[in-house]
C-alpha cells in the first residue's frame, strides 16, 4: 500500500526528517530509506534509530512519529494509475476467464492503516474486509514480517478459504504481487509469486544499475535464511515498472 497505492512514503519522509531536524540530525538518505520500506514500523524505527544516533529512545522516535503521522496522514492521496488500475482489477479475469482474486498485504499496522484510508473509503472498497492483512496481523509470526514471506502467503491463504466449492485453489506461482520496496520484492519472490516493482524514482536511483539484482531478490535484505527461494537476474520472474499508469495487463495474463 505505502508508496505503491498511496503517496504515504513522502509522508513518512516528511515526518522523518521533522523529527531529525529537531535533534540537529542531518534529512534521512535514501539509502536508508530504502531499507525501512515495507517493513513493520518497529522494525523500521530501530534500523533509522540506529543508523542517526538519535539523543532519545525509539520509543520517544516512535511516539515524536506517531503524533505527526496523525496530522499528515489524513492528506494522503492514491499515486498516479492506482484508480484506473483497483477499477479494472473489479472485474477482471485471467486468459482462461477465471475471476482474478485480489488481497491487500501491508505492513502498516491498523492505526496508521486508518490514518492513511479512511478518508479514501470508496478506493479501498474493492479489498474486501477480510481480505486485508495488515502488519500487526496476529496470524503473522512476531519477526515474520516483510522481507519474509509471510504476509503474501497468508494473504494467499485468505483467498484460497474464500473461493467458491468447486474452484480450484490457486497456486503461489499463479500470484502477481505489486510493490514498490526492496524488502517487498524480497518477500513476493520468496512466497513464489511473480512480482512487479515500481518503485518511488528516489528508489530508483538509489537501485540504477542494480534493478536485476532487485527483481531477483538479491540484495541480501532477507539474510541467510530461505535462499533457495530467491530467483536468478534476468530469470523473468519479475518486472520493473515505473508507474501503475497503462498498466500492461495482457503481459501478465490479465484481461480487463
């Protein structure tokens, strides 16, 4: 959801750097921004706590951010194709003309979820309540979150419970996951799903150069564990994009 439906990360940037500044810390880079999209906020906090030698606790961070977060949030607005793209995927079916099933996975955590979405009601109405997995989600294993897999898998799981008797369940390999972070690319193609990147141009040009090296999952954000689940640059398995706008369906098997 941040930065790849909603332009939530500038916002997050902007609170960022009002906290630093009030600490005489020079504005976040985006090398290290990069490293905090699409991780759940406490670990977020504790990578940009670590990297600013900020004079106070995270837990003073996190609260200086939350009471901010609460003031700009509300302003957030959908990025540049995301409507035209949520309306097509209503209705849209694959090649075959199976209904194309849709879940939202975010590592925002219900507060802030509120914060960004509340007053865009109409645009999120077509994820299903049920079909929303959020980042303080009980069912996601406390240290699970994003670059883990965890949260597309689970949010597969939800789909898969809630198809029709008789529909056949659908596949890892079947699912296309959107994202706009390194660590969200990480976590798509370690659950076994295709993936699409289209990050923030920031992003972009802290990656130029290293795009297949994203698109593969190779940039070590997940550590050690689960490596026989990354892909090989150029594998095909994911594709860079830089905006949602005519958003190329047929590329994907989806016709709208």
């Amino acid at each position: 959801m941040d930065g790849l439906l909603l332009d939530s990360e500038d916002k997050y940037s902007l609170v960022t750097n009002i906290v630093l500044a009030r600490y005489g810390r020079p504005p976040m880079p985006w090398n290290i921004k990069a490293q905090l999209q699409g991780r759940p906020g406490p670990s977020a906090t504790l990578i940009l706590h670590k990297w600013a030698q900020l004079p106070i606790t995270p837990e003073q961070y996190a609260a200086e951010c939350l009471e901010l977060q609460r003031e700009y949030f509300p302003q957030c607005l959908p990025l540049p194709g995301v409507e035209k793209l949520l309306e097509d995927l209503k209705t849209a079916k694959t090649e075959k003309g199976e209904k194309v099933h849709i879940a939202l996975a975010t590592s925002s955590h219900e507060g802030n979820f509120k914060l960004k979405t509340d007053h865009l009601k109409e645009l999120f109405e077509v994820f299903e309540t049920s079909k929303r997995v959020l980042g303080d989600d009980s069912r996601i294993p406390k240290g699970r979150g994003k670059p883990a897999p965890d949260i597309y898998l689970l949010a597969l799981r939800i789909v898969n419970e809630s198809l029709p008797e008789g529909e056949k369940q659908i596949l890892p390999e079947e699912c296309l996951v959107f994202e706009d972070s390194v660590p969200g690319i990480e976590a798509g193609r370690r659950a076994g799903m295709r993936c699409v990147w289209i990050p923030h141009p920031g992003l972009a040009v802290e990656y130029k150069g290293r795009e297949a090296m994203v698109l593969a999952a190779k940039t070590g954000e997940g550590g050690v564990e689960d490596l026989h689940q990354i892909g090989e640059e150029g594998d095909g398995w994911a594709d860079h994009l830089e905006t949602l706008e005519n958003f190329p369906y047929k590329k994907f098997g989806i016709v709208v």
